[in-house]
C-alpha cells in the first residue's frame, strides 16, 4: 500500500534523511522510533507529500505521490508533531473548515464532524475556541482532524508528546482501536509507547533505518548470534568440561543462577551447536533443565543502535 | 479555495488586523476627502483618487502580511500542503480574501462620491474610471504583498519588506530618468540578470548542473543578442523598469478614460505575482 524506494533528503550538505526504503501494507500499525533529529518527521513530511524528496520515490497504492498528489492526499490523515490548528476558531468552525479542504461532501459535513469529535472524545468542546483549549484537547483537535477525511491512511508524528500520562492512556487507546480498520504510521522517542501500540517498529538513527521487525522479536534477530545459555542441574565441573568439549563451542563462561542445585553457563559458539549440546548433556548423563539463546530488550537494542552518535548538526 | 476564501476573509475580523486596515483606511480618504473635497465644496472627485494612492503604502503591508507568512509560522501550511487542494487554490482564495477586504473597505467611499452628486456637479465617467484604475492599481500592490508574504516567515519582516517593495515601484519612473541608457551598462545589466537567475537556478535545485546550464544559456543567449540586435541593450534599464511602472498608468483612468491595454497590463501583473507566489510555494518543498 504504501511503498518508500531509497529516499534521501538533504538540506544543503546535511543528510536528513538517508536512503530509506520499506513498505507498509494495508491495516499494518507501523512505528517509526529514533531520538532527536533521527529523521522521523522529516520520513512523514515526505510521505504526505509536504516535502519532497532529493532522490527517491513514494507511491501509495501504485501512485507515485509527486504525479497524482491529489488522488492521494484523499487517502491520507496527517498529525504533524505540531497540530495544524488555527486557534482563533472554535473547534466546529475548524473541523468545517478541514472537512471542505479535505473534500468531504457538503451534507455529510455535520454528521462526520459529530462523529470524529465522538471519535476523539472532544463533543464538549465543540464550541470553544481552539486557543482556550488545554494541550491535550489540542493534540485531540489534531487528531480529529486527521480523521474527518475518513483516509485510509493514518500518519501520527508523536500524539502523545507533552500530554500527561492519563491522556497519554487514552490517546494510545484511541489509536489502537483506530488500527483495527485503518493503515496507521506513527512515530515516538519512547519504545514502550511503539511496542505497546505497533505490530511493528523502525527503528530510525541519524537518517537511516537501522532495524525494522516485530517488537517482541525484533531484539532476538539483532542479538549477537552465537551465544548460549545453558542450565544444568548438579555437578559443575562435569558439565563445564562436556560443555567445552561439544564441537563449535569456544567458550564456556559460570552464570549465577537462581536455580536451586543448578549451574548456568554462557556458551561462546560457532553456528547453532543446540543439537550438539543436548546430545552431550544426555550421553554425559547430565540433566539439561534450560538452553536458550542469549538475547537483548528491545530496550538494550534501541540504545546499542541509537547510543554513541549524536545528532550531526545541520 | 472557498473554502480558504472563506476562512481566510473570516479570520480578517476575527482579529484586529481587519479593522486596523479598514480604520486607517478610512481615516486617511476621509481626511482628504474633508480637505479635497468637502471643504473647498469642489466636485473634482477624481482628483482625490490621485491625493490617496499613497495610502497604498502603509495599508497594503498591513493587510497581506500575515497571509502567507502566517500559515508557516505557524505550521498550519501543513494541512493545507497535505490536503487535496492545489496550491493555486490556496494563494488565490487567500489573494481573494485581502483583495475583498480592499473591495468592502473602499465601498465605503462610494458614499464620498454620492455626498458629491447630491450636492455638486459629480463627473460620472471620470468618477469610475477612477474607481476602476484604484481598484485595479489596488489588485496589483495586493499580489505584491501576498508574493513577499510567501517568501517571508514572520508577519513583520513581510510587512516591512512589502512596503519597500511598493516604496521602490513608487519611485521606479523616477528612477527610470537616471538610468544610464547605453550599451555597456545595458550589457552590465543583462550580465547581472543572468547570473541572478544562475544563482536562484542553484539555490532551488541545489545542482551545479543545473545552475551551469542556466548560465551557459543565458550568456549564450546574451551574446546572439549582442551581435544580431545590439540595439536591444540600449535602454534596457529603463523598459524593464517600465514594466513595473505601475503608477505612471494610473493617470488615464482618472480621466475617465477607459484604456483596455492598461487594464490588461494591470490584470497581467496581478496573475504574474501571483504566479510567483503559487512557484515559490510548490518550490520550497524541493529546498
Ligand atoms: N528545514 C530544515 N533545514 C535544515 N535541516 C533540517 C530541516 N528540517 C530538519 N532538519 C534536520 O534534519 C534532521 C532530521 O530532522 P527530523 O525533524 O526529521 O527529526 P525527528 O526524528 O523528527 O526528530 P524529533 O524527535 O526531534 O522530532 C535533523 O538533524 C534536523 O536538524
Ligand atoms: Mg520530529
């Protein structure tokens, strides 16, 4: 549905972004992670066609976004990092306003308006004006905004930046439950956020993509490869040395344990010895009680990929 | 673009500016209309059209500089730019906002011109020649503004930068009597343009291809002209200025003479800026 082909996007000799590519089909719930200046907004800017590209393509369901922008930005529902509101006018007054830009058919304008602001859970304020409004109720105008088009494509630049944690609750509520029928990108600096929310996260660094996978097995996949871990039940010093004899083990490191009357190893290896280790428990008739491959958190992954490089100043 | 028409229009009298602009506005036509026309009893309403054109240059920064420049700063051009509109939509139903504030603020007027028939001898053609070339004049110095309120991202600059804009078409036939008419400064000139157009080639694309072929071009084209049609370089200072000589076109009208090729220019102008405005605008996503 949406497809991203090598886009690069340079503000003079700076990189923005770096040639990404991906593609995102229909009703996936796709996030975009990176600390500051990692290139998220600028990856949206350009996929809702607000910016173009130094090189590369967007097309969305086939359509290259530079030669059919209106066909669409029909499909699209943006959430820019700040809401595009005008705050001289009440709620209704803008959300009338967007419906005509967005093309919304003129007897339907009442009826969708009541829907998104039920939507977004903003009714009781219909009438004030945008500028009395509490950050929150902003950031739900925005939404609501983004969704009175009725696109098919969601596209959320940190909804839940600067709101206080109960709001924040809600919010991601509301965007799961808009993800049960709607294609949905959003972005955040914070993981848990994209994992609680997302099916699937990018994690984006200085311009690139960096990793793109499953939240739950995404970390595992970027695991350094190659190390076991292995919890044995009695004698140490036999299971140390049958470890260390298994073909493709380099090295066998102790582990503490919290398993009364057990030994845990960490095993350096060359390929997947798994097989090799449990047929040597058995003939050694050692009892193997636990193997399983030694793995970071999401959490430790997003800050090896992250950590280290600062924001390259433009 | 109704719908921004609308909006836009709308927002003029949610604010101050609005008012601001039809305030002055009045307040200046009204003291010479008093001072023109009211107090010496003179029905020559023409005239003061002619005694007012200055009001332009205050009134026109106040009333477009926020129309554009405004949507950046505050990022609402966001939705705008991501919304199944085009960007002509947009520029034009803005530009048509100011413009029918202008429209309503000097409907006003028209009441100066009735005071004057009820009780004088009002000259009816004269009077509506008037109309038309200030209307007219009035189009032009608003896509001025709106052009500049694109390129500007903060209402002040934009205001400040419009009313040199409009200081310099003011001064343009003066100007026009002290520029050199011969061949080198015309030659000068022209050389200037083209680089002037390399280095805009190469700030929007950001391609020393690009740029060297737009410089490669335009000297190309520069040198054909010197040797096939010198005399195109005389006084090439003076005809470009003459485009944008705006006011010296008023005059006719004021007499209530009706000259189509100035209404033509004057509409040509509007659409030129205004062009400008929707390229800047499509052009700034490439920077
Ligand atoms: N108009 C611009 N001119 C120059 N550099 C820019 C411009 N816009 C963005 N950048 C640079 O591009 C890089 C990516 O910015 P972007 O806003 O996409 O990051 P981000 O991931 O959204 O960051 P944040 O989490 O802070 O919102 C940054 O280094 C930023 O300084
Ligand atoms: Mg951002």
């Amino acid at each position: 549905m949406v497809e991203v082909r090598g886009i690069t996007k340079r503000y003079g000799p700076h990189v923005a972004v770096n040639d990404v590519g991906f593609s995102i089909g229909k009703g996936e719930i796709v996030g975009f992670l990176g600390p500051n200046g990692a290139g998220k907004s600028t990856t949206m800017n350009i996929l809702t066609g607000y910016l173009s590209t130094t090189e590369g393509e967007v097309t969305i369901d086939g359509m290259p976004i530079l030669e059919y922008p209106e066909d669409i930005k029909r499909k699209l529902g943006y959430l820019p990092e700040n809401p595009p509101l005008y705050v001289d006018m009440t709620v209704t007054e803008y959300l009338k306003f967007v419906a005509q830009i967005k093309g919304v058919a003129k007897k339907t304008v009442p009826s969708r308006i009541a829907e998104v602001l039920e939507t977004v859970k903003i009714t009781d304020v219909r009438k004030r004006l945008i500028k009395n409004l509490s950050k929150g109720y902003k950031q739900r105008v925005g939404l609501a905004q983004a969704l009175i088009g009725d696109p098919e494509i969601l596209i959320f630049d940190e909804p839940t930046s600067g709101l206080d944690p109960k709001q924040i609750i809600e919010i991601r509520d509301l965007i799961r439950k808009l993800g049960e029928n709607h294609t949905v990108i959003l972005s955040s600096h914070i993981l848990h956020e994209v994992s609680a929310i997302c099916r699937r996260v990018m994690i984006m660094n200085l311009g690139r993509i960096v990793a793109d996978g499953n939240p739950d097995t995404l970390a595992i996949q970027h695991s350094p490869t190659g190390q076991l871990i292995v919890t044995v039940l009695g004698e140490g010093e036999k299971a140390r040395a049958t470890l260390a004899d298994v073909a493709g083990v380099t090295r066998v490191t102790d582990r503490a344990t919290e398993e009364t009357g057990a030994v845990e190893f960490v095993l350096d290896t060359d390929g997947d010895v798994r097989p090799k280790v449990f047929e040597a428990m058995s003939s050694a008739k050692l009892t193997l009680i636990q193997m399983r491959v030694n793995t970071m958190s999401l959490e430790e992954l997003f800050l090896q990929l992250t950590s280290g490089e600062q924001e390259v100043p433009a | 673009m109704i719908a921004v028409f609308k909006r836009e229009l709308k927002s003029y009298f949610l604010t101050p500016l609005g008012y601001t602009f039809m305030g002055l506005f009045l307040l200046i036509a009204g003291f010479f209309f008093s001072y023109g026309n009211l107090l010496p009893r003179s029905p020559r309403y023409a005239q003061f059209f002619g005694n007012i054109l200055f009001i332009y240059l205050i009134a026109v920064p106040l009333l477009t500089m926020r129309l554009l420049s405004d949507e950046r700063r505050l990022k609402t051009d966001q939705l705008l730019l991501t919304s199944p509109i085009k960007v002509s939509g947009i520029v034009l139903g803005k530009y048509l906002a100011a413009f029918s504030v202008f429209l309503i603020t000097l409907a006003v007027t028209v009441m100066y011109a009735v005071l004057v028939g009820i009780h004088g001898d009002l000259a009816v053609a004269e009077t509506i020649g008037a109309y038309l070339g200030f209307v007219l004049l009035g189009a032009c110095f608003i896509s001025v503004g709106t052009f500049i309120s694109a390129v500007t991202e903060n209402q002040v600059t934009s205001a400040f930068f419009t009313f040199f804009a409009l200081l310099f078409i003011w001064l343009i036939d003066l100007v026009r009597q002290i520029v050199p008419m011969d061949l080198t400064s015309g030659l000068i000139f022209a050389a200037v343009a083209v680089v002037a157009i390399t280095v805009y080639f190469y700030m929007n694309t950001r391609n020393l291809v690009v740029a060297a072929a737009a410089l490669l071009i335009g000297a190309g084209a520069v040198t054909a002209t010197f040797f096939l049609r010198q005399e195109f370089f005389l006084g090439i200072m003076s005809d470009v200025l003459d485009w944008l000589s705006l006011l010296a076109r008023f005059g006719s009208f004021s007499l209530g003479i009706l000259e189509f090729s100035t209404v033509v220019y004057y509409v040509s102008f509007t659409t030129v800026f205004l062009y400008l405005t929707v390229q800047v605008i499509e052009k700034r996503r490439w920077a």
